[in-house]
C-alpha cells in the first residue's frame, strides 16, 4: 500500500523542495510565513482524490470518543499513534479504538478532571479489568465531587468537568378550578432529560481537518 503514495523520506522531500513546498512559498511570501498547518497542506496536495480518501481512511485525523467529544490523534510516533482523553470521557466503552484499517490500536493517554496523566495503555479492556481499581481508589481521593463507578463498562461516559446534580423536577400543571379531585386527565409526569449512553461498544475514528 506505502507503493501507492509519494516518498515522503528526508532525502526525497529535500530533492523535490521546488514541486511541493515552493508553490506554497510563493503563495505566502516568505519561509517564516509557513506553520505547520501550510505544509501539512502542501504535501497533502501531492495526492490524488483516490490517495487522499484512503489516507483518511488509513489515519483519520480525529476519534470521537463516548462522551461526544472529537479529539484529534497525535501521529508524532508512527509507530504509536496517541489519543490523550480524560477518563470519565472512555466509561462504556471495552476496546480500544483503532487506526489502519483496525490493525493499530492507538496508545491511549488517560487524563485526570484537571487533564494531569492517569495511565498510559493500549489495552483498554485490560486497563478495566486490573489497573482501574487501584486508578479508581486515588482518583476518589483527588477528585471527590466526580463519579468513579465501580464499574466503568457500565457507567455513562461525561465530558462534563464536574459531576451533575440532580434537576428539581417542574411544578405540575395547575388543575383548573372546575376540575373535581379525581376527575379529568391528570397532570403528565414530568421527566428529566438526561441521556442514557451505556453499551457504548467502539469510538468512531474519522477524518476532519
């Protein structure tokens, strides 16, 4: 498959410096101008419709995780593709998400509330099963406002920084005067909204740039 896209070495990016970087040169103005983002675009821009689509595919730019949140995948170490997400945003889900057609699982770095290193894993299932306990019993220490379910395959994920309280259900209906008690339809039961998100199974690994 690495057949079908540019040579991206060192060598071969230094040799080719006038195809794909000084387009992008010309369009800014000058060397200093060009982030990361521009260069990124620039090679990028050596591929086809075809190329880039697989790529997406392939090494997806971000994974959305339980909670909703779309968090972006650090590709520094090839090898090792990462995925920094805070605990409580992983409950309910049993694998760990993949890249590369599911062949990588990425290396997950596990974050406290306050975003500090918890665990480093590319077993999730494994991290529930052995390390959550002991994880579990000094984070309830540090962080004693947040949910540490006993069991985290069960519990409902949150991207919320603290744990959410409880609404006061809405007053009923007022009965109108000519209402007999016991007569005519009774007020509907109010529900809160909260959602139930358990039996998360995967995390979806997309493309978004």
């Amino acid at each position: 498959c690495d057949a079908e896209y540019p040579d991206v070495s060192d060598a071969a990016l230094i040799a080719s410096l006038d195809d794909w970087l000084l387009p992008a040169l010309r369009a800014h103005g000058k060397l200093n101008a060009l982030g990361k983002a521009v260069v990124a675009d620039a090679l990028l821009a050596r591929l086809t419709w075809k190329q880039r689509e697989r790529l997406d595919t392939l090494a997806p730019t971000h994974c959305t995780v339980p909670s909703g949140s779309h968090l972006s995948i650090d590709y520094s170490d090839a090898e090792a593709p990462a995925l920094a997400v805070r605990l409580q945003e992983m409950f309910g889900l049993a694998e760990t998400p993949r890249v590369g057609d599911g062949r990588v699982p990425l290396t997950l770095q596990l974050l406290s509330p306050a975003h500090r290193p918890v665990q480093v894993t590319r077993d999730l299932a494994g991290f529930w099963a052995r390390s959550y306990f002991d994880v579990r019993k000094d984070l309830r220490g540090r962080y004693p406002k947040h949910h540490w379910p006993e069991n985290p395959l069960e519990a409902q994920s949150t991207a919320r920084a603290k744990r959410r309280g409880r609404k006061p259900c809405p007053p009923s209906a007022p009965r109108n005067q000519g209402d007999a008690p016991g007569r005519g339809k009774a007020p509907p039961t109010p529900r809160l909204g909260y959602r139930d998100v358990r039996g998360w199974q995967t995390a979806d690994c997309t493309a978004r740039f």
